[in-house]
C-alpha cells in the first residue's frame, strides 16, 4: 500500500538557517504530493503541493520538488524564522485511494532567536 | 469563505459512553474525510463520505461510524467509547472524491475518555 516515509525529528535550528526534512514515499501509480504544516492547537493547513514529475511547490519560502526517479519530495526553506515553529507534514495522495491522504509521521521543526 | 468548521472543540467522555462529532466542509466542498491524530499512531484516516456516500474506510472497529448529510455537513459517531479513543479528532473537506485534491482540514475535536 501507500506510505510515507519523513525524516525522523524533532529539529532545531537557530533563526535565518537552511531548513530540510526530507520525505520520500511508497504508491503505485502517479500520487499527488503534499506538504502540511500544523501549528500548536490547530489543524493541519496546507503549505505546498506537486501533482506529476518534476513539479515544483512553493509558498511562503518553502519549496519541495516532486522527484520520480528518487520517490522523494523533499522540503527546503533557504532562511527561517522563529514563527516557522511547527510540525511539517508530508502527504500523498491517489485515485486509487477516495479522499484519503496517506500522512508521514511529522517533524517538529523548532527555530531558536 | 469560511474554513472546515468543527464541533464540539473539546470534550470529555467517560468509557463505555458514545460521542458524536460534527464537521461542516467548505462551501462547495462534497468530499469529507475523518482522520484520527495520536501521538502514538500520528495521522490515521478513518472513512471519508462523498455526496452522503461512504466511499473509502480506514482500519477501525465498527465502533466508529459516520454520515453525510445532503447538506455535505457530516458526523462522526463512535460508540462505547474507550480509553484508547482519546485523540485529537480532524475533519478535512476537498472539492472532489479523488486522492489528487489538497484537503482543507478544521481544527480538530479534542476528545478524552476517562
């Protein structure tokens, strides 16, 4: 079946560095790729997403190319900041699978002024 | 427009007791889908309703069942309840059935069983 599979956590890092979490995934056929950021309290809101092949997401400096070749779907931000504070999420999902999102298991992602 | 909306936010059961749970989607959203979070078990999916049709089920006991209303509003309802369930609760609404679609998610239930 479907699976994700995220770098394991919690990671720290001061204000302004580079930002990875990795993410690679397990799907037959040719799954849409998500990542969702969860705040303290809040549900899961969705911060980019690539639907085929060398698609790149981005949004609030975040960005993560869909890799085929390497089933991977990795997240990058070049500076971040203390409100980056969160759990990062990444998801695929199929039409195989109606409505259901296949989720990795989150990295909590901690940045220190 | 107005996000997924959940209620109650928080709740408090004793075992052995049912709940029942409510999520209204985005406005034009026909796909609902219900996700239980645990530290433990991280995300798990539950079942997810499209035009008041069950259309996909997760792994869970009977105990936990669902509806649509024509409304597209849906409930969760999970009987004899036990101490295992105590679980943030998200519901999560996307315009189509399919996989392919971002899922735009409420702010959970945050149920507790003693």
């Amino acid at each position: 079946g479907d699976s994700v599979t995220q770098m394991e956590g919690p990671v720290t890092l001061s204000e302004e560095a580079f930002l990875t979490i990795n993410c690679t995934y397990t799907a037959t056929g040719y799954p849409s790729l998500f990542w969702y950021v969860q705040y303290p309290g809040e549900g899961l809101q969705l911060l980019l997403k690539a639907t085929k092949a060398d698609d790149k997401g981005s949004n609030k400096g975040f960005e993560a190319t869909y890799r085929k070749e390497t089933t991977s779907f990795h997240l990058e931000k070049g500076s971040v900041q203390v409100s980056d504070s969160a759990v990062y999420f990444c998801a695929l999902g199929s039409d195989t699978n109606a409505g259901k999102s296949t989720f990795g298991d989150g990295t909590t992602l901690t940045v220190k002024p | 427009k107005a996000g997924v909306t959940q209620t109650p936010r928080y709740l408090i059961k004793t075992r052995g007791q049912q709940v029942t749970l409510s999520c209204s989607p985005i406005s034009g959203h026909r796909s609902v889908s219900w996700y239980q979070q645990t530290p433990g078990q991280g995300l798990q999916f539950l079942f997810e309703y499209f035009s008041e049709t069950q259309r996909n089920k997760g792994n869970f006991p009977g105990r936990f069942s669902g509806r649509q209303f024509s409304n597209s509003r849906s409930e969760m309802n999970v009987s004899t309840l036990e101490l295992g369930d105590s679980a943030l609760y998200l519901c999560a609404s996307s315009l189509s059935s399919g996989g392919f679609d971002e899922q735009y998610f409420g702010p959970g239930t945050r149920l507790t069983v003693t």
